[in-house]
C-alpha cells in the first residue's frame, strides 16, 4: 500500500516538473521586451518563472486528476 503511495508521489513530481519545463519553453517564445523596464530584467525573469509554475502546475494536475478520474471509472459498472 505504501510502496503504490510513494509511486504515486514520484509520478505526481515528475509530472509537475515535465509540464513546468514545457511551459517554460514556451513562455520564453514570447517577446516581452517592450513590457520590461530597463534594469528590471531580473525581476521579470522571476516573474515569467513564477507564472510558469503555476501554468505547469495547473495543467499537469489536470493531467493527473484526468488519469485518477478514468481509473476511478471501473467502480461504475
């Protein structure tokens, strides 16, 4: 019982890291230059990386939750 916790506490982390890189891929395509004041680059770089997370995050629970849900649809019948 333990051992398929730990399983699934690795899953969930690899899972949430995989979709936070992605994101993070993709967010660097966008050219937010004109947004960004002069000597303020760091700040934004630790923005950009803060709304990655969350975006990551977000859709890599929708993933997890979204495979729970179609295992959890054999107790249907």
């Amino acid at each position: 019982m333990f051992s398929s916790i730990g399983i699934t506490a690795i899953i969930s982390m690899i899972s949430h890291l995989i979709f936070i890189y992605i994101t993070w891929r993709v967010i660097t395509t966008i050219n937010f230059d004109p947004l960004i004041r002069k000597g303020r680059e760091t700040e934004a770089r630790v923005l950009i990386m803060f709304i990655a997370i969350v975006i990551g995050t977000g859709v890599s629970r929708f993933f997890l939750e979204f495979i729970q849900w179609s295992q959890d649809l054999l107790y249907l019948f």
